[in-house]
C-alpha cells in the first residue's frame, strides 16, 4: 500500500490547530469571548475543586490524565497548563475545608455564565458536540493570550 504525499494546507494543520479553529467557530461573539476568558479559569478551578474535595487522589489523577492530553497537542500549551494545575492546586487547597461548597457555587456561576455567553453568540458549546472540547476551552483561551503576545504553540 502507497501513501500519497499531499501538501495542501489542511493536511499540514496540527491537531491543535484543527481543534482551536473548530472551538472557535462557536465562539465570535467579542462578548462571549470576555466570558469565556473569566469563566474557564473558574470552571477549571472549581472542577478541580470539587474533585479534590470527593477524593484529593482523585484530582491529582485528574491532572495527570489531562497533562497527557495537553502533552500530544502541544508542548507550549502543556508547559503552560502544568503551570496553570499547579496554581490551580495551590487555590483549592488554600480554599481548605470549605473546597467544596465554594467550589460547587463557583461551578453553578461559571457555567450560568457560559450559557449566558453561548446565548449571545447563538451558538450551542462545542462540548455539545464533543466532550474534549471541555480540555480545549482552556487552551482557546491560552492561543488568544499567545497570540497577543506572539507566542506559538
């Protein structure tokens, strides 16, 4: 079996790149964009959280099951979210015996938020479509951070 070479663009296009342009599609409201930068970062935490608060063992495999993820995507983008879990971890347990509750109502608010922002863009979440995208949010919001700065990934 012969493989052809094609050179076309869209053949060359990481990974990466194909599930950023795709999570974009939904996210072009400039409204909707400023969301999603303050609610990730709460999603991520709370998540974290609540997780840590079932189990601390739970959340540490969290991380390290999603830094394998981050890992076949990108090194920049997985040398900034290991970065970014630890920061994430040191919060959660700053939050100490009260993890849960507040983490539960930073969830609840954060994902209102969301929802308000995918009503203004009139678009459903790219989760909808396909769990990952819940691993990718946060990456899309690092690429427009990146970009401004002229990091690449």
């Amino acid at each position: 079996m012969t493989q052809t070479v094609d050179s076309s663009a869209a053949a060359e296009t990481r990974q990466v790149d194909r599930l950023l342009a795709h999570y974009g599609e939904s996210h072009q409201n400039p409204k909707n964009e400023i969301i999603h930068f303050i609610a990730i970062p709460l999603i991520m935490l709370s998540l974290l959280g609540m997780i840590f608060g079932l189990h601390p063992y739970a959340a540490y495999a969290f991380i390290g099951a999603s830094m394998v993820y981050y890992a076949r995507l990108s090194l920049v983008f997985f040398g900034t979210m290991v970065v970014w879990s630890a920061i994430l971890l040191a919060l959660v347990h700053a939050m100490g015996e009260r993890v849960l509750p507040l983490s539960l109502g930073i969830f609840i608010g954060a994902w209102i938020l969301q929802f308000v922002g995918h009503r203004l863009e009139g678009k459903k979440p790219s989760f909808f479509e396909d769990i990952q995208y819940l691993w990718v949010g946060p990456l899309f919001v690092l690429s427009k951070l990146f970009g401004k700065i002229g990091v690449r990934w």
